[in-house]
C-alpha cells in the first residue's frame, strides 16, 4: 500500500533545500484579473534555479541518500527540466549524474544539462522510452534512479511550492498545478490542503497528453497509448503510482486545455507581464482563461507557471500560434489573374484596410490555380480578431476568393 505523503514531509524537505532553492515570486496580474473577473496571481516559479521547479524535488532526494549511494552515482530520465534540476543538485552535492534524455528533447535543455554538470544520454521518442533504458543503467551500473514524479522525497521537494503560495497568498481559493506524471501537483495539494481549510485544487493536463483525469473517473491508473503535445514538460503516457495515491484524496477536479490555448496563454504571459514561460508551465493559465473549470467572479487563484525553458526554435512557432489566437496574424491565400498590376491591386486593399504585410509568397505553377492565373499566399500583421474578419470581408467583398490558412 502506498504511504500517503503528509504535510511534515514537505516541511522537512524544506529545511534540506531552502538553502539551494528560490523562494519565487507571487504576483497579481491585473490584466489577467480584469479578463477573468477572478483575482488571479501568479505564481512565478520559472524564475526558479535551472528554470523549472525541479530542482525541489530532485535536490531533497540526493539530499536524503546515505554517503555510499552518493559514491555510487545517480540516474534519471527526463524531458529537460528534472534533468537539469538532477544534474544542479547532484553537482552541488559531488554526487556523478546520467541523465536519459528523449531523441527528440529540446536542444536548449540538452544543452543547459550538461552545463549543471551531467552527462546526457539521448535514447527514444519520448520520457517513458528514456525511463526504461534509464531504468537498466541503473541496475548495471548500481546507480540511484532518481525518478520525475513517482517518489515521495520528490513529491515533498516539489510541495515546498505550495508552502510559499500559502506564506505569501493565505487568502487562496484556489490553486491551478500543471500535471505531467503527477509529482508536482502531489506535493503542492499536500501543503496547501493540511495548511487551508477551504482551498480547491485545480491540475491542468495538454489534451494530447492527458490521462489524470480518466484515471481519476476510472479509480485506477490509466495509460495513453501516445502523446502529442506543445508542452513537451508534460508530456507522460501515465501519471505515477504514488502521486496517483495523493490526487484521488486532495485533488478536486482535473481540467484539460488544447495546444492552441496554450499557444495563448504563453503569448499572453510575454506580451503581458514579460515573463517567459514554457507550454507546460503556461497550462494553468491557460485553463483559467479558458475557463476549463468553473470559478466565481472575484476568486482568489493562483496558476503555477512551473517552468520557462522554451527552446527559441519553437517559442517562434508557439508565439505565431498566439498571435492568430488573439486575431493579430493572419494567413491567406487567393488566387490572382497573372498580369501586371494584378498583386498590386490586392495589395492596396489590404493596406488600405490598415493592415501590414509579413510576407508573400507568390506560385505560378500551382496546379489550383489555372494557367493564367497565379497561386498567392499572404502573412498580414492585423490589430485584432474583428480587424482581421473585416479584412477578410473587405477582400471577398472585392471579388477575391479567400482562404484562411491555419
């Protein structure tokens, strides 16, 4: 049976890390505040050491090992961010680190771990293939599987959060926890429930990667087959035994949100309040704004952005994806007869109407368009959702067949 993880636990892993870890920001957003109608605060935990909350969790359970387990290393697989948080505390505690990274993990991550001071493995598609051949490392080479999620002293690491938002925020109502494997919203529903007596616990998971809230309504562990999802931080098949055991007593509702609300929730954090979060951490926020759950005008909540490292590949194509969300990029493309004068006609429409133009991309050898005609594909910078319908109404007005690209 399964120790239920207890509120002296995230107290004493406390004492082992606060020495390491940032207490982080809390702030309120009055942007968010004023379009929810909630009093929203954030809480800032992409300001962390190594950019992720991890680093908790990780850093008590290294802290917790005898000396001979020291001497014989550690192991883990991870995404990114609990490599990085493993490679900081193993190094700062002379403690060697593997870390097993998936094939397809985010370079800056890779990168940032091995600079903490691990050494990286690359291995499989995704954190459940890296896990296994973590797993037979270990056992070969007598090492310590410091595990994500599935591990009470990183649960009680993680749960220091919830010690900070209940010290700077006590009038809570409720907290928003993104959900990957499960060990970050454990820890943190453990401190905030047994210290409030009225508090809800709210965990977030991408659509492409949920499987809490199934095994929630289902009483048992439920597995994904796959995962496809923004949010590479939180992208795990199953959540963990452990934490599993603490959701079904402390959490009271699991809500999902899409790629595209996360997409704006980011874009929304960088526009808004400068703070660069990445599609795991922007999740909680996203499920307010989108109003994946239900809450009243004037509740206190607090989203934890958990983490803020975001490969600037992808952050482009992310914030992109914003943009359109909130109707200030828009994609078209139409067909124009192929004589002079033709583009500029469209052009002058579309600068008329206040727009800018990014980008066209002009195909005369598209086989949608005839043999006199040409293919044109436009990027337009517009000011919002109703500046960019009015566009696109104004063109086809003008006798332009207009299609809107995702």
């Amino acid at each position: 049976m399964v120790r239920m993880l207890t509120l002296e636990d995230v107290l004493a892993a406390d004492d082992r890390i606060r020495d390491v870890v940032r207490w982080t920001p809390l702030e309120r957003s009055h942007s968010f505040s004023e379009e929810t109608g909630a009093d929203v605060a954030l809480k800032l935990e992409n300001f962390q050491r190594t950019g992720a909350f991890k680093i908790r969790g990780a850093l008590n359970r290294i802290e917790t090992l005898d000396d001979e387990r020291k001497r014989a290393g550690v192991i883990t697989a991870s995404a990114g961010n609990h490599a990085q948080g493993v490679a900081l505390a193993a190094t700062r505690a002379g403690v060697d680190s593997t870390i097993v990274m998936p094939e397809f993990a985010p370079i800056s991550k890779v990168k940032a771990t091995r600079r903490y001071g691990g050494t990286v493995i690359l291995h499989g598609e995704d954190y459940d293939a890296a896990q296994a051949h973590a797993r037979e490392l270990a056992k070969a080479e007598d090492r310590t599987y410091v595990h994500a999620f599935d591990d009470e002293e990183v649960m009680a690491g993680q749960g220091t959060i919830g010690l900070e938002i209940v010290e700077d925020c006590p009038e809570v109502d409720t907290v928003v926890v993104p959900i990957g494997g499960g060990g970050l919203i454990a820890g943190i529903a453990t401190a905030v429930t047994e210290q409030l007596e009225d508090v809800r616990v709210i965990g977030v998971q991408a659509e492409g990667a949920s499987s809490a809230r199934e095994s929630l309504e289902r009483g048992e562990i439920y597995e994904r087959d796959q995962v496809d999802t923004i949010a590479d931080g939180i992208a795990t098949r199953r959540i963990g035994d452990k934490p599993f055991a603490v959701m079904k007593e402390r959490v009271d509702e699991v809500a999902t949100v899409t790629d595209r609300e996360i997409a704006l929730a980011l874009t929304l954090l960088l526009e808004r309040t400068k703070a660069l979060v990445e599609g795991a951490g922007a999740v909680s926020l996203a499920a307010v704004l989108a109003e994946a759950f239900d809450y009243e005008d004037g509740e206190t909540i607090v989203p934890a952005l958990c983490g803020g490292n975001i490969n600037l590949n992808q952050l482009t194509t992310v914030v992109m994806r914003g943009l359109v969300q909130l109707g200030r990029y828009l994609k078209i493309r139409t067909v124009l007869k192929d004589r002079p004068g033709a583009l500029q006609s469209l052009v002058d429409v579309i600068a008329d109407s206040g727009a800018n133009i990014y980008a066209i991309h002009h195909d005369r050898t598209s086989r949608k368009a005839a043999v006199n005609a040409a293919e044109v594909e436009l990027e337009i910078e517009t000011h919002d959702t109703e500046h960019a319908e009015e566009l696109i109404a104004k063109l086809r007005g003008k006798g332009y067949a207009v299609d809107v690209l995702d």
